[in-house]
C-alpha cells in the first residue's frame, strides 16, 4: 500500500496489454449490428451511463461533445441515469444485465466488483491511460495487474487554516503550531479525532500499512508494531491537549465561522463554505508534519480513494462502452468537471498546471497531497477497519488509554481490523 508498490502495478499492467487485447477484440468485434467499418464500432449503439444527481447537467454537454468528436458515434444512442459512486456497487449488484453500460464509482469497491464479475477488463488503450494519469489512481484502478477501471476525480483530506492565526511557514510542522498562543478561547488545531479515515493518516506516514505493502492481505496489519505505539503515544497526546478539540465537518464549519479555530483538517467539499467564513485568510495547507517521542519526523499520508469509471461486463457494446468511458475521463472532460464541479483532476498534465489549479486552493493543495497518500485498500476486510479504529480514537478522548497501556490497545485494535468478518 506504500507509495513504492505502484510501479509493481504499473509493470503488472504493462506486462499484460499485449496479451489483453486479443480474447477482447472478439467480443469487441461483435457488439452492435449496423457497424461502422472503419471504426470498428456499432453505428447504432445504445448505451446508459450513472451519475450523481449533480453532475446530469454536466454529463449531457460532454456527451455532446464526444459525439462532436467520435464521429462514429453520432448515431449513438446515449442516455444518463441517477445512481451516485457510493451507491453504484449496490446498484450494480442487484443485476448486472440491466444495470448501466458505463458508471462511475469509488475506488474503494473496485475489488468486490471485479471479484464479482460485473466489470469488464480494459483492453483498448490502456498504455495511454496509464500514462496520462497519476500514479496513485492507476494502482487504484488496478486489481491483479489488470486495469478494471478509468481514473476521473481524487478525493482525500488536507488542511484548512486561518491565516491571521499562523504563517505559511508555520503550518509546516503540527507542534509548532500546537505551541503557539492564540489567545483565550481559540482553540489551535481540530480534527475527527474518532474517524480512521482522518488518524490513519499518521500510521501510514509513519510507516505501518494495512492489510500487506499492497493492501490485498486481509490477515496483516502492522498498526501495532513499534513506530505505531508511538502514533498511538501521538493520538493520545492530542486527546489530552487543551489547544486540540475533536470536531467533525458541522463543528469544525462553525468554528472557523466565529473566529475560535486556528486550522483543521477536511476536504474540498468544504471549500465554498470556509473561503466564505475566513475571507482573506482562508489558507490551505498539506497536512503538517508531527514529530514522535522517539525524535522521529513524520510526514502524515492521507488516505485516498478515487472516483473511477467503469465498464459493465455484461454490456452488449464493450468496445462503444470503452471508447465511452475513456473520454469522460480523458483530459478534455476532467477539466470541465474541474471547472464546474471543482472535482480534483487525476490527470497528469491538469495537475502540473499550476495556472489551472491555481484558480482553486483547495484543488490545487488536494492535488499536492495525494502525491504521497495511501490509496485505500478495497478488499472487503476494509469493513472491519473503522469501528476499531473509531473505538481506539473514543478511548483516547474518554482518558481510558493510557501510553502505559497503549501496546495492549493497539493489539486489540490491530485483531479487531483482522477478526473474520461478521464477527463481534
């Protein structure tokens, strides 16, 4: 799950394209009835496409755009659906014959659908889609060295800050920031400090992995070992410190909004509403580095998931469906879901453009961050992840933990992760 582990994906995938193609270009050949012969593809191809209520708008104006530039689907027939990523492997579930053609959905169900046979193997361009995308968000659509789906948008955390409270160079380190004054009544730094989506952030930076390098071993978690008591030693510290409070989005929103909060951590989600709130000293900043007992720096690595699109295995047009979702996710379309839904672009050149980002702080911090972040595993033992986790976080704030006890709780915590699933 490390950084280190997506050129093994990479090489996975390349060492697979050529033999890829040749059972797909069968299947892809015969898709459709009236074909156009020089493409390849059915002229009168009937596809279905999900997303979220937001984006129907969005979606018809780069459907229109991709029959301007596809000649050879203008006799197409394409029609969108409301069904959001959080819910498309539910939906898709439920039966696959009827489902859409082209969907799109987290990150973090990529292995269930896959092991479930609804989503169809990319076989056409696929150097090219792995070459124009972020590093992370392929080893994110990737399962078993195959690309299963099309990276489109990244969603993970950073931090917000009010700049009358702390200077760029501040924000740098946490306990610089922790040991600064801001006055009665102010707290310095928030977080949810119960959610492990937010404090896996610390363990992963300092080292530990969950569920094996690769994030495929549901019977490995080193949360435990040295380094992590010593994130956990961190976690409790925090707990305990007068200038930290837990707080979650509503929370931390109104904090910021009357003037009691210094800086938290959150998502692009909350962008709008805190560049309202704090003007001109809205700030935006990588998570910050904290320094463990032991003198040992730790660059936290946030969690990410990314949304990916996909092709239904049962589609009657796979070769139509690929070209489909390939520009939705392409350069062109991720920069107008950029621009209208402020959507975090996975692709390489829109996130080297600094001039583009630029327009957007938020974005263009998020984009900074995911370069070193985790990607989350999306094997199902990922459920039994986040109630011991919230219960480890719980048990800090409650001061029932101790740096005494602390190599108990984390092995608890850690065969909690690893129980069976279904178990108590």
């Amino acid at each position: 799950m490390k950084k280190k582990v997506v050129s093994v994906f990479l090489a996975g995938v390349m060492a697979v394209s050529v033999l890829a193609g040749c059972g797909a270009d069968k299947k892809e050949a015969a898709s459709g009835s009236g074909t156009s012969k020089a493409a390849g593809y059915a002229g009168d191809a009937k596809l279905k496409i999900w997303g979220s209520q937001e984006d129907q708008d969005m979606l018809k104006g780069i459907i229109e755009d991709f029959k301007a530039d596809n000649p050879e689907a203008a006799g197409w027939t394409i029609e969108t659906a409301v069904v959001s990523s959080p819910d498309a492997k539910t939906e898709i579930l439920k039966d696959p014959s009827v489902a859409a053609d082209v969907f799109e959905f987290a990150s973090d169900q990529i292995a269930e659908l896959k092991d479930a046979g609804v989503l169809y193997r990319i076989t056409k361009n696929k150097d090219e889609i792995i070459a124009n995308n972020v590093e992370n968000s392929i080893a994110a659509a990737t399962v078993d060295g195959e690309l299963y789906g099309y990276p489109n948008t990244s969603n993970s955390f950073f931090m917000y800050y009010d700049k009358s409270k702390y200077t760029e160079d501040e924000v740098k380190s946490l306990d610089t920031m922790l040991a600064k004054d801001l006055g009665s009544g102010v707290t310095n730094f928030s977080m949810d400090l119960d959610n492990g989506w937010y404090t896996s952030s610390f363990f992963f930076g300092a080292g530990c992995t969950l569920f094996g390098e690769d994030g495929s071993d549901p019977k490995q978690c080193d949360f435990n070992n040295e380094k992590g008591v010593l994130v956990g030693d961190y976690l409790l510290d925090l707990c305990n410190n007068p200038k930290v409070k837990n707080q979650d989005d509503a929370l931390l929103l109104a904090s910021f909004k009357e003037g009691k909060l210094g800086a938290s951590l959150t998502g692009t989600w909350n962008a709008a509403a805190l560049q309202e709130s704090l003007g001109d000293n809205f700030g935006v900043a990588t998570v910050p580095a904290i320094t463990l007992e032991d003198g040992t720096e730790v660059s936290p690595s946030t969690i990410v998931n990314f949304n990916l699109y996909g092709v239904n295995a049962q589609t009657k047009y796979p070769a139509e469906s690929m070209l489909l979702a390939e520009y939705l996710s392409n350069e062109k379309s991720q920069k107008v879901r950029f621009e209208v839904r402020n959507s975090a672009p996975t692709n390489q050149a829109l996130a080297a453009d600094t001039e583009l980002l630029g327009t957007s702080p938020a974005v263009e911090v998020l984009s900074k961050q995911i370069e070193t972040s985790t990607v989350q595993p999306s094997i199902a033992q990922i459920a039994n992840f986040w109630s011991p986790m919230e219960a480890f976080g719980q048990d800090c704030i409650a001061k029932s933990v101790t740096k005494d006890n602390m190599q108990k709780t984390m092995d608890t915590m850690v065969q909690g992760i690893l129980s069976k699933l279904g178990e108590e």
